[in-house]
C-alpha cells in the first residue's frame, strides 16, 4: 500500500469518527458560554473569508468588478429577505450585466 493510500484511508477515519463523536457525545458535555459564542464568531469570520475569496479572487488575481457587484446584489436581497431564487437570479443578472457592458 502506498503512502498516498494510507494517508487516505486515515483521513477517511478520522472524518467518520468525527460525524460519530457529535452525536455520541451530545447532552454529555457541556460548553461553556464563553466557548460558544467563539464558535459561533469563529463560524462566521470562516464564511466571510470564503465569501470574499471566492467573490474578489479567479486565478489567484482579482477578479473583476463584475462579480463583487453581483454577490453584493444577492448580499442586500438576501438580507432584506428575498427569496432565494430571487437572490441567485438578481446576482447573476447583475454580474451578466455588467460583463455584458465590458466591465468583466
């Protein structure tokens, strides 16, 4: 077995017995508050930087205008409570737009 293999197949342990901790575990230990709420902001800050990543980047340069302004179009929609399929196509049409005027 090569290396590759066996690192895959600990990995692939490690995963299930990660999804099996959670719910063996549930009700039994107890977080403190102070704990959670790092969590919780941690959880928040890790979605912000996938976001911006993935919004502001292609190719590891930037990506175009286009794009920032279509996740910020679905960002205000989302927030002021838009259905979701409204969301996804207000974005895409707003970045279809502006790739569409040159601004790519």
């Amino acid at each position: 077995m090569s290396a590759t293999v066996a690192m895959i197949l600990a990995l692939a342990v490690g995963t299930y017995a990660f999804r099996l901790v959670g719910p063996a575990l549930h009700g039994r230990v107890e977080l403190p508050a102070r704990v959670q709420e790092v969590l919780s902001a941690a959880a928040v800050v890790l979605l912000v930087a996938l976001l911006a990543t993935g919004a502001l980047t292609e190719g590891g340069g930037f990506a175009g205008w286009a794009r920032p302004v279509g996740v910020l179009a679905g960002g205000v929609l989302a927030w002021r409570g838009a259905p979701f399929p409204v969301v996804v196509l207000a974005a895409a049409g707003a970045t279809a737009l502006l790739r569409a005027a040159g601004l790519a």
